[in-house]
C-alpha cells in the first residue's frame, strides 16, 4: 500500500529574474499569471511568451471560466504552463496541462480521457495553498451549483518553484487568509484517517512555523511578516505535501458551500470553520489522535487548561484577523439545511477523511453555531 508520494522538484530563488533565466522561459511557453505579478516581475523582463491574466476572467475558478480561458490561449501545441500566483491561477493551469482540454466539466466529471501533454511549473505567490506539490485542481462548476475536485496524478506540477521575494507586496489580509489556509491544510491531514508518519512529520513542522510566525507578527507588528515571509512559504509548502498524500476533511468540506454561494475566498471561508470543527471532534473523541494536536498547540500557545485549547486559538487567530458570522456573508437561515445537506451529497471525498464520522445533526449544528 503506497502511503507517501512527492512528485515535483522543488527550487528556490532569490529573485524572479534568476528563475526566469535557469528555466529559459521563450515562445514555447505559456504563463498564467496576474497582471499585477506581470507588470512588477515579467514585463521589465521581456520574456518571449503568451500571458493570460487569471483575474480578467473573474474570482475564483469556475469551469465556465476555465473554458474561456482554453478558448483564448488560441494554440494547444505550448510545451511548458507556468502557473504564477495564488491558488486560483494554479487550479486552472492544472487543467491547462491537459490534451485536448476543450470543455471543464468533462475533465472534473472524467467522461473525457485524462492525459497530460505539456509540462507544468508552479510558482506560488501566496503562503498558503500548496497547490504546487498536489495532485488536486478545485473549480465551482456552474451548473451544479458546487465545487468539484479532480485528483489524479497527471495533474502533480513537474517542478515546483518557491520565490519568498514575490510574497513581500502580499496584503496583509491575504497572507493571513492564505496562511490560515495552510495551517488548516496541516491540521486536518495530521488527523485523517491516511496520514502516515511521513505526512505527520511534514504536518507538525507546517504548524509550528505557522504559529511561531503568527507569534512574532502579533508582537512585532503587522509589517514584521516580511521579515519571515520565507518561513511561511516553506510552511506552505510543507502543509501542501501533508495534505496531498492525506487529504483534507470537514474544514474545507463545510466552507466549500460559503465559498461557492457567496464568493468568499478559500482561505478566509477555510477560517471560518476552522477552530468549530475541531471542537466538534474534540467533544466527540477527546481521547484519541487529537490529544497530540491539543498538546502540540497547547505548548505553542502557553496554554494550561488543554480542555480549552481551541477557544485558545480562537483568541490568538483572532489578534491577526477576527473571525465572522457566517450571515455576515449573505448567509440565510434556512440555508443552513440546504449547506448541511448539499456537503452530505456532494463532499464525501472529503469527509472520508474526518478525524471522525460527522453526522447531519453535528454538521447542521456547526453551521448553527456559526450562523
């Protein structure tokens, strides 16, 4: 039984420049990219490749927005994708890499055959996703109303590559969304049901550099996080390599919904469920692998009562973002049940991988409480 996997080779460079010039990006090459990451680290470069810019086609992915994007690269026969930014830009270039990808839903639906024909490179502009060593591409599909995943292994990056200089411009809200994410990421694998002592080595380390740089930013001041924005990329990436061989459960299963419905960022909707879901498994199982969670967070928090631990976290999350209502968003009421049951339906991939089962009463319940 295979139980850990890493596929891309990782790089780090100084600047941006230097990676340009190893990898001799030329008129072979696709990038998609921001415009905003364009005109800072490319244009001054004049590199001899087609860009696309992700955001002039909306927010987050949908697969209306993939298509679009296939139909404008105008020509199939690019030898390399170079996917540079956040979380977005990488769920799309993923399909990119694809032959003959013409139409989103096929692919995610898998009626289509899956083959890959172009070589990806992944260049992460946000300490969070860690979509750069993963297998798996996210998209809202339009017409059912939810977010889909497809994870195979023609997706995985070839070469993953990390350049701390290209986070610094990061807002602080996003790198602290971004990061949450992350923290998230390494959390919820350390608990599934797959983790293996490889995952949970990767998983450990990702929270503690997360939370030890939490630390620093809330008693240095917000402007500090660039001072370590190398510890949180490297973070990152760790979580990205828990959680591509261990999954992820409940956190994401729930926002997936607040995300979908409401256009709420991944990582700011990851957030909102966080530290509710683990209370929830808390109460359920106190007893089992959560205790070394409870411990491990305990000591970074300097907390003496592990019994109110995740109250804890809660406090100390909350002194970089505070957490909102879920109605905040737009949210109404009776969706609460049309969330609980949507998640039921359409996320068991994730919720195979809860710490434990979750039943539709514990789930209505967290949406409840959080409403």
């Amino acid at each position: 039984m295979k139980i850990f996997s890493l596929k891309p080779d990782i790089h780090k460079f100084k600047t941006f420049g230097e990676f340009a010039a190893e990898f001799s990006i030329g008129k072979n090459d696709f990038i998609l990219t921001h415009e905003f990451l364009y005109n800072d680290y490319m244009k001054p470069l004049n590199l001899q490749c087609a860009f696309i810019f992700q955001e002039k086609y909306g927010g987050e992915p949908t697969d209306g927005m993939i298509n679009k994007i296939i139909a404008d690269m105008g020509r199939s026969d690019y030898k390399r994708i170079f996917a540079i930014g956040g979380g977005s830009v990488i769920d799309i270039a993923k399909v990119l890499v694809l032959k003959d990808a013409k139409v989103a839903l096929d692919i995610f639906e898998k009626t289509v055959p899956i083959i890959k024909d172009k070589e990806l490179i992944v260049v992460p502009t946000t300490c969070g996703t860690g979509s750069e060593v993963t297998n798996i591409s996210i998209a809202f599909i339009e017409s059912k109303g939810t977010k889909m995943g497809l994870a195979v292994d023609e997706l995985f990056p070839d070469q993953a590559v990390l350049i701390p200089s290209m986070l610094e411009k990061l807002p602080f809200e996003y790198f602290v969304y971004s990061s949450m994410d992350a923290l998230i990421h390494a959390s919820e694998s350390y608990l599934s049901p797959k983790a293996s002592n490889y995952t949970e080595t990767f998983s450990i380390r990702a929270i503690e550099m997360i939370m030890e740089g939490y630390r620093k930013v809330i008693e240095n001041g917000r402007e500090y996080r660039k001072e370590i924005i190398e510890q949180f990329l490297v973070a990152s990436n760790y979580a990205g390599i828990a959680f591509g061989n261990a999954g992820v459960g409940a956190v994401h299963a729930l926002s997936y919904p607040l995300g979908g419905n409401y256009h709420v960022p991944h990582g700011e909707a990851n957030y909102q469920f966080f530290t509710e879901v683990f209370k929830t498994y808390n109460r359920l199982q106190p007893d089992g692998k959560i205790k070394e969670i409870n411990r491990l967070l305990a000591d970074i928090l300097k907390s003496s009562d592990v019994n109110s631990i995740y109250n804890d976290l809660e406090k100390f999350l909350g002194n970089l973002i505070p957490k909102k209502s879920l109605k905040s968003y737009g949210m109404k009421e009776k969706e609460k049940e049309l969330f609980t049951d949507g998640v039921i339906e359409k996320q068991q991939r994730l919720l195979g991988n809860n710490y434990v089962f979750l039943s539709r009463n514990e789930i209505l319940n967290i949406y409840s409480r959080l409403y």
